[in-house]
C-alpha cells in the first residue's frame, strides 16, 4: 500500500479532515480535503465538523485552525514549518514598536505568531487585506505588520498611509525585475502574474497582483495562453490542472533552477502526514487566554470577509 492509500484510510478511520495550502507538492494537494489560500483555509477551519484536522501546511496556519477550534487536535505534520514572515516579527520588538503609534490600530497579516495576533485589532490575508483597509474610515490611522511589501502595495492601490513593520517573505522578496526581463524576453506573450509579498519592482511590472487562488480563478478566466507566474511552484499544479492547455513558468529564485519552492512549506511530505494520522501529533497546542485574544482578529477579519462576500 503506498502513502495515498494508507492516509485515505487512516482519515476515514479517524474522521480527520486535511487542509492544504497551494504551496503543498502536488500529492499532498491530491489528497486533500480542501486546497486554498490563506483566506479559504482559515473559513473552512471555520466550518470544520470532524475529530481532527491535519493541516498541511505552515505553523501559523495550523494555530489559526486550533483558535477556530480549539477542541479538537490540530496536527502539523514538520512543527519546524514556520514561515520567514512569522519570523520577523517577534513579539517583543513588535510591543515597543506600537508604542510609538499609540492612536493607530493594528492591521496583521496572517503570516504572524499567535503572540503578534494577541496585540492585532483586524487580521487579513493577502484575499481580503484591500477591502478590509478600504472598510475603515480614511482618516484611520493604522501599523500593518509584518509584510513591508504587501503593506506598500495596500498603501499604493488604497492611497492610505500605514505605517510598516519591516518584514518580508524571503520567497518572494528575492524575486528579480531582472529574471522577468529575461522571461518575459523569451516569452513575449506571456502575462506576469504575482502575489502581493512580491517587491514593489516585481509588482510593478505585472498584469495581475492577487493572493494565490485569486491568481489561480485569472489563469482559468483570462484568454492568455502562456503566464509568468511570481509566486511559490506549488500553486503550478493547479493551475495545470485547471487549465491544461495553457502554459505556466515560475520565475526562479536563482539561476539554479526553475522553482520557486518556500522550504517551510515543503517540509511536509507524504510520508510525514502518514505518520501525524497515524501518531495523532505533533499537535498544535496554546494556552486557552492566548487563543481567547488571538481569535478575536480572527473572527473580525472572517466576519468583515462575509459582510463585504469575499468568502
Ligand atoms: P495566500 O495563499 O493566502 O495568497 O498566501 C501566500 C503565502 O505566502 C502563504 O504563506
Ligand atoms: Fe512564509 Fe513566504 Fe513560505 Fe508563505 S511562502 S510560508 S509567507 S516564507
């Protein structure tokens, strides 16, 4: 029996549910209760009705799975699947920061730490993070931590002024306007297509900015045959999948290879999520006051999210 067919089983056996991101390889995407964004995760962990959730995924997405369900357990394939993101804004720093701002309230990506999300008012995803800055009064003042990148591009579509934490997403921070040149050089017809984590250079130069499923519903609605794609590889396979007649390159992150491949994210492997079913951990565990608190964001982000039917 291989890995697909025991993780089937075991699933079943144990009424878990798997939710993975774009950026999982592509035989974890196929096994899959739910593959999405950010955005579609944190609602369908929402929604979850089952024993366990196996999240394939990074570190702070299994935690805003456990705060919206904090009775079940919540395994995490790699524990040492963190995010850069995550990790360049600890929490003390981030403490001191806001006391500088102290009439500003905090927007935060959910690229963040429990603790960051404890001192957060609205989270937001890079699927909602426009419409929820767009949702407040002009005249509010407002730190976005921790992506300097996604931040400057709100500040640029909104023409707000929020102050930045400086941190970015070492994936697609190290994306180059000179790669694309190189690419869209060789390939005239394609369309660029990034995500927002992306450097103001990079974004610049593209035809779409989005999150990664609202890059996916572009390649499946758009008429163009060919895209460059400046984000993670993992999201290639859908996008395949849902468009088998078109073609997709991922700009590289060197000159290396022709990935772009995020190394918390694949972490995970099949093997590993065999054994995390199958031995129940290693599990996502938070003290109660802390999931109190950090949810709070959370749900504020979700319920302005169905109010303005982004989900
Ligand atoms: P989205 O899938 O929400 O666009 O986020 C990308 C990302 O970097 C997740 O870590
Ligand atoms: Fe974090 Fe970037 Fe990896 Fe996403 S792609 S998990 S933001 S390091």
């Amino acid at each position: 029996m291989d890995y697909k067919d025991k993780i089937l089983r075991l699933k079943k056996e144990k009424n878990a549910i798997t939710l993975a991101h774009f950026y999982q390889i592509p035989e974890i995407q196929d096994i899959a209760d739910f593959i999405g964004d950010s955005l579609g995760l944190a609602q369908k962990a929402s929604e979850v009705n089952a024993d366990m959730i196996v999240f394939a995924g990074v570190h702070f997405m299994a935690e805003t799975a456990k705060m919206l369900n904090p009775n079940i357990p919540v395994i995490l394939p790699d524990l040492d699947a963190g995010c850069s993101l995550a990790d360049s804004c600890p929490i003390d720093e981030f403490k001191e920061f806001k006391k500088k701002y102290p009439d500003h309230m905090v927007i935060s990506y959910i690229n963040t730490t429990a603790a960051i999300k404890t001192e957060t008012d609205i989270v937001c995803t890079s699927g909602n993070a426009v419409q929820i800055v767009e949702s407040l009064p002009k005249d509010q003042k407002i730190i976005f931590a921790p992506d300097k990148n996604l931040g400057g591009y709100i500040n640029r579509v909104t023409g707000r002024n929020m102050v930045l934490w400086d941190g970015t997403c070492e994936v697609h921070d190290i994306l180059s306007t000179e790669a694309i040149f190189k690419m869209k050089e060789e390939n005239p017809d394609a369309k660029l297509i990034a995500h927002p984590e992306c450097n103001a250079p990079v974004l610049e130069l593209a035809d779409f900015i989005g999150s990664t499923t609202a890059m996916l519903k572009f390649t499946q609605s758009d008429d163009s045959k060919k895209y460059i794609v400046a984000t993670e590889t993992g999201i290639i396979h859908q996008m395949q999948k849902n468009s088998p007649d078109k073609e997709f390159l991922v700009v590289p992150s060197d000159e290396t290879c022709s990935c772009n491949d995020c190394p918390y994210m694949k972490l995970n492997t099949m093997e590993k999520l065999y054994l995390a079913l199958l031995n129940e951990k290693p599990s996502i565990s938070l003290e109660a006051e802390i999931i109190e608190k950090a949810r709070k964001p959370i749900q504020r982000m979700l319920d302005i999210s169905k109010e303005l039917k982004l989900i």
